[in-house]
C-alpha cells in the first residue's frame, strides 16, 4: 500500500465525555498542505449474531437518539475500559437477551464510520443459545425488546428499512450464507 | 413495535464543526429515570459499489486519520448540503475513481453507529462502468489510491482485515450474493 499517512500538527480536546471524545486535529497531508480533521474517540464496541438452534436470528429493539427513531439490531454494546472483546459479547448476549451460547466465535471486526470516528466493532457469531434462568441485567438506562425472526423476516425487515443499521445489514447476510451452506 | 422513545430536556451544542457537530443532551427515560446523550451529527453520505464489466470491485485505499491507518474502501463521500444522494454517488465514482456507470442503482441505506451518531450510508450499485476522459477531481485533502480486485481476492483482504470497515465488508458480500445469481 502507498503512504498517504497525515502528521498531526496540532490536536485540541473540544469534549470528553461518558462514552465519546471529541478533538480537532490540524494535519499536514502527504502534498504538505494542511487540513483540518475532526475526530471522535469511542472505546469501541461488539455485537452479536445470535443464531437459535431451528435457525432464527434473535434481534433486539432499541431507541437511538442520535437518529430519533426505535432500530431493530443485533445485540450490542460498547466495551467497558481493559474488557476482552470476546467477554463483552458473553456478557451483552445474556443481559440483553437473557442467553448464553455453547459455541461462541469470532467473525470479525470493523471500523463503523472511518471518515470521522475510530469505533471498531467486534462481531461473534453465538449458536446453539439456552436460557439462562436468572440473566444478569443490562445498563439501567437502556430498554430493549426481544425478537426472533426467520432469515426471510430479517431480509424483509432490511427491505423494507425497520432493520436500518450497517451492522445488523451484515450480520444478516453473513448468517444467510451460513445457513445456506 | 413498542415505544422507548427518550424525551430531551435539555440540549448543549458542544462544537459545530466543518463536518460533524456534537450535543449533549439530558433525556428522560421510558421508567422517567433521567440520562445523559452524546450525540454526533453528520450530513450523511453515499457509498458506491462499483462492479467491472469482467466482474472486478473498485475500490479505493484512503488514510483515516481516525484511525491512524490506511483502509481499503468502496468509495464514499458525504453528501453536500441539499443534495440528492444519487448524485452524490454519481460525483464521488467519478472523483475517486475516474468511472462513470451506465447502470446506477440503489441498494439500501443505513446507520452506520446509531449508539452515538445520525450518520445514514446510502449505498449504491453501479455496473457497465467506463472511463471518463476528463474526471472532476475530488476534494484538495484527499489523496487516494485505487484498486480492481476479483471477488475471491475482496474476501481474502476481509479476512485478513486489510478490509476493515462495515459498508466494504457488506458490499462484498452483497456482490458475491450477486454475482452467484
């Protein structure tokens, strides 16, 4: 790969919050021009493609303020500070929808949104899920609804834009392949 | 689907930037516990999954400064105050690529991290690519490289993480999807 690497020159901290920071970087691009870049810190976060054992995909319900409207997701949620990704998506899998899983593996990770943020989501893959009789429970300011639906309601819902989140989009793709194999 | 929705009650712009602008907002929650909202905005943006004739992806490597790192990208842009995304998309093939596409359609859109921001990808496909003789160049700070890979060799930089980000990693599945039909 080439080196369009940019140096910081000079970076300012405008917020640093509960979950997300916010700084403002002067750089200098490969041509030695400078620009200016904003950039926001999140701890980076996992989600979970949970698979029951007759083949629906468990989904969660949730408001996001930023968009002002009720997602329909996979389960996920951000890593708490030094947390093992892997011990995150145990823990959001059951508190979010009171199961465990007996084969829990790693798919894979990405960037959601490069261009302005360093959020890295990690993504597993929970199959052959029982219920845990007395679930941990989730973030007190956090409330969420429960579905399972068919491979075929999960791309419908995709279609028809009640599924609306990059993540999930994937997820649910992945899990057709899968299944079709 | 039921409601969750958080009433605000107070809102503070923290910065309002070239790209992105930041609020915190103090919400009363659906038991009327009150919580706190770190909320990113972002115009939105498109992105673009080009297809050669003989079947290749293009795709664009592009540093993000977020992230310290080079990613390997479909290319993408944010969208300009007011304007159509598909014209958005039809701008930024040909700034990033050089191509323009006879057969430009939509395939779906999504958020990106609703946990934090409003950000909406609106994802394009464009086939029947040709080279446009004299292409608009893209935006000054912007240095990018390109790349036409098969299918099989996509999959392999997922897997090996030299792709590394949601909307690629959904693109390509998506192509693969199609180009099976």
């Amino acid at each position: 790969m080439k080196n369009y690497e940019e140096k910081t020159l000079s970076s300012e901290t405008i917020y640093e919050g509960k979950i997300i920071s916010l700084r403002v970087e002067d750089v200098e691009l490969p041509d030695g021009n400078h620009a200016k870049r904003e950039l926001v810190k999140h701890p980076g976060a996992v989600a979970i493609l949970p698979i029951t054992a007759d083949g629906k995909l468990v989904l969660v319900e949730q408001y996001r303020k930023a968009l002002d409207r009720t997602l329909v997701e996979i389960p996920a949620g951000k890593i708490d500070h030094g947390e093992e990704p892997k011990i995150t998506a145990i823990r959001e899998l059951e508190e979010e929808t009171g199961y465990g899983a007996k084969e829990f593996t790693y798919i894979q990770s990405f960037a959601t949104s490069p261009g302005f943020a360093d959020e890295i989501i990690h993504l597993y893959l929970a199959r052959e899920l029982y219920e845990i009789e007395e679930p941990a429970l989730g973030d007190e300011d956090e409330f969420i609804g429960l579905l399972e639906v068919t491979i075929e309601e999960a791309e419908a819902m995709v279609k028809n834009e009640q599924i609306f989140d990059a993540k999930t989009a994937f997820a649910i793709i992945y899990a057709k392949n899968l299944l079709q194999k």
